[in-house]
C-alpha cells in the first residue's frame, strides 16, 4: 500500500471518523436476511449529550441549603443561602443558573437528583466508561450504550439523515476509541471541530490512482470515501444556508458548538444524536471560582441553545441531557476543593421535558464513607430517553430489570 492509500485509510477511518457500512445487521433491511420485526426509533427528534468532564460537584450545583450538614461539609466552598437560586423550601441552583430561571418557570428545565449506580467507581477513565457504555460496575462492555440502541434500527427516513451522530471537539477521551457512547457499532459518526473543518479536510482526501484495480481492501475505503463525499455534498449544503434564528451565542468553546448543533438541527439536517464537551470540573483546588464560570459557560450557552431553537420553531425536537463520570465528595478537603465522589444531579431540557425535580435528594446524613448514595440509577434516565423520547422498544442494557425514570418527557 503506497503513502496515498495509507493517508486514505486514516483519512476515511480515522480523523473523519465516518462509518460507511450500511446497517445490514437490521436483518428485516438485509436483502438477504430473514424478515425479522426489527425495533425503530423516532430520527426527527435528536437527542444533545453534554459531558462535564472531570466530575461536576452536584451539592454546589443543586444546593440543600436549608440543610445544616451541607454548610458544616463545607466551611469555605458552600454557597451561602443568600446567594441560592431557591426553587423550593430546601432546595436552590448555583446562582450561574440564572440565565435557565426561565426555562425552570417554563417546566422545561428537569433535575434529576442523585444520579449514579452501585458499587460507584471513583476512577475518572472507569467512571466514564460505565456511564458511556451503560453497564454495572462490575461489569465490562465493548460498545456505548447508543451505539448498542442505533445499530440494527430501521426506520424510512434512514436515507434522508445526515449520520447517526456528531461529536463535537473530542468524543470520550477513554474507552471505546474515544467516541464513547457511540463506540463500538458500526455507525455513520462524523468527529468535527466545525462543519467547515470538516468539509475541508474531507476534500483533501483524494481517490487513489488505481482505484479501477482495486482489491476487497481498498474496495472498502473507497466505500468509505464515498460516503465522505456524500456527506460532504448534504453538510456543505446546510452549512452555506443562513441560519434559521437570529440569536447569539456566547464566545465560550460550548457556546460556539451549541451555536452549530443548533443551526444544524435548525437547518433539519438528520442527526439523532450529538455529543458535546465541557473541560475542567475536575476541581480538587481553589473549587468556587472555577466551578462557578464553569456552570456559566455551561448555562449561558444552554440559555442561548434553548432561545435559538424556540425561534427556528424546533425546541420541541430536542432534548438535552448533561452526564458526568461521578460527582465529589461531601466534604471540601485542605485545598478548598472537593475530591472523587459518587451521586449528583444532571440536567434535562426541552420543550417536551416535564420540568420540576425527578427522584429523590441523597440524605446527607445518610452517607457512604463520606459519599451520597445514589438514588437515581443513571440507566433509567437512558431507559427514558429510548422508549419515551424516541419510541425504542427494543433492549440495549445489560440489566433488563432498570425502568424508565416516570414521567421525564411529556407526550
């Protein structure tokens, strides 16, 4: 294989990461397989992943203040009172949420307290993989949890999609090839810093000279290269429209990928999944300061996600869900942190959210070596998000026994 081809390879399969096999594992799509009843999914609606990389501090997040424990946790780091966004008698929001006040007095905005699982593992690489690959702790799966829900679906609007899913900036960063959730099948999945990035990397990638004698092999990469360049002629189309709202979206790296996503699902471009980051919520030092601009960028761009896409008229189509590898610990520690923990709250947004609380607030005199104990296992939001989001009745965790959280979606 020449220096071309090698580049092709790692064009098409790696960089662009763009899986061009066809979803013949759906036997009732295989022209060959059996009629099979196979599960379906509702693609007009799409679903936007927010990791908050490093575990969020969920009790400076989701505030008890009226609970005296919370206060003697943390002598330096607590909010005070005061500043808490109250939402009722005993639970607040960091006061960063309040640009989301209006979405809370809307019922758009869900918290899901006390999120984790048994047995939690306080590893930053293993806690992230259980939470992509939608396993116990104990056990090791080798494929995310949408990868396993989206491959061998079928659904008539397959061919008007865009992919699968898009993942913005970098994917996992762990396990399962770095894509995370949607590692491990094989999914049309495009990696991008930003449609025009992407465009124009992928018309770099040029067809080989021999491609007339090509081999099994090669047959396969130009297959891939011709999927790229399908891709490429659908999203340069839909990046060269003007978007379909006039809001502006903070200058903050989450606010300048929620400001694509969302003018990609305006433009109805077929994505059912997207997949964003936010760095840095691994605060064991000097904790209030950074975690507070954090969750500013993190609201101020959700704030903005949410106006653009009431304007462009397609809120309604869209859920967005915040998942990190654990919370930390109740206590602040010497350097005004907070260390490794297990439960904490996650966020839940959209126009068919059912807005309010979900599950129950961890005790805080009820701990587990210093840790809350979860109350809401995280696959039950996944469960949600699968038959009453998108209408899956198909079966995509281990753990058959895990139900869906009641009432997150509104019909």
């Amino acid at each position: 294989m020449d220096l071309r081809r090698r580049d092709l390879l790692t064009l098409a399969l790696g960089s662009l990461a763009v899986a061009a096999l066809p979803r013949w594992a759906s036997s009732a799509e295989s022209p060959t397989g059996p009629s099979l009843p196979v599960p379906t999914i509702d693609f007009r609606r799409s679903l936007v992943l927010i990791e908050l990389r490093g575990g969020n501090d969920g009790l400076n997040t989701v505030i008890p203040f009226a609970d005296a424990a919370y206060a003697r946790a943390r002598p330096t780091i607590a909010i005070p009172p005061e500043r808490v966004l109250r939402l009722d008698r005993e639970l607040g929001l960091h006061p960063a949420f309040a640009p989301l006040l209006p979405a809370w007095k809307e019922r758009e905005l869900g918290v899901v307290l006390g999120v984790g699982y048994p047995q939690p593992n306080r590893s930053h690489f293993r806690g992230i993989d259980i939470w992509n690959s939608g396993s116990a702790a104990g056990e090791q799966a080798i494929d995310g949890w949408l990868a396993r829900l989206l491959h061998g679906v079928t659904t008539r609007a397959y061919a008007d999609l865009l992919a699968d899913a898009v993942i913005f900036g970098y994917g996992a960063t762990v396990a399962h090839g770095g894509f995370g959730p949607l590692s491990g099948q094989a999914l049309r999945t495009l990696v991008m810093d930003s449609p025009a990035e992407y465009i124009a990397r992928a018309k770099g990638a040029a067809a080989p000279a021999d491609a007339a004698t090509a081999g099994s092999a090669l047959d396969h990469v130009l297959g891939v290269q011709r999927d790229i360049a399908s891709t490429v002629e659908r999203l340069s189309a839909v990046e060269q429209e003007p978007a379909r709202f006039t809001t502006e979206f903070p200058k903050t790296n989450l606010g300048r990928q929620l400001g694509m996503t969302a003018k990609l699902i305006a433009a109805e471009a077929g994505v059912p999944v997207w997949k964003l980051t936010i760095d840095g919520f691994d605060t064991h030092a000097d904790q209030s300061k950074r975690h507070a601009e954090l969750l500013g960028e993190l609201v101020g761009a959700l704030a903005a996600f949410r106006a653009a896409l009431i304007e462009a008229k397609m809120w309604d189509r869209v859920a967005v869900m915040t998942y990190s590898e654990f919370g930390r610990r109740v206590d602040e520690n010497a350097s005004k942190g907070t260390d490794h923990g297990t439960a904490a709250p996650h966020l839940m947004l959209g126009g068919k959210v059912t807005g309010g609380w979900h599950g129950k607030q961890p005790d805080l005199k009820r701990l587990d070596d210093g840790d809350l104990v979860h109350t809401t296992d995280f696959r039950a939001i996944y469960r949600s998000i699968a038959q009453d989001w998108w209408g899956y009745r198909g079966e995509f965790l281990s753990d058959k026994a895990i139900k869906p959280l009641p009432g997150l979606f509104r019909t």
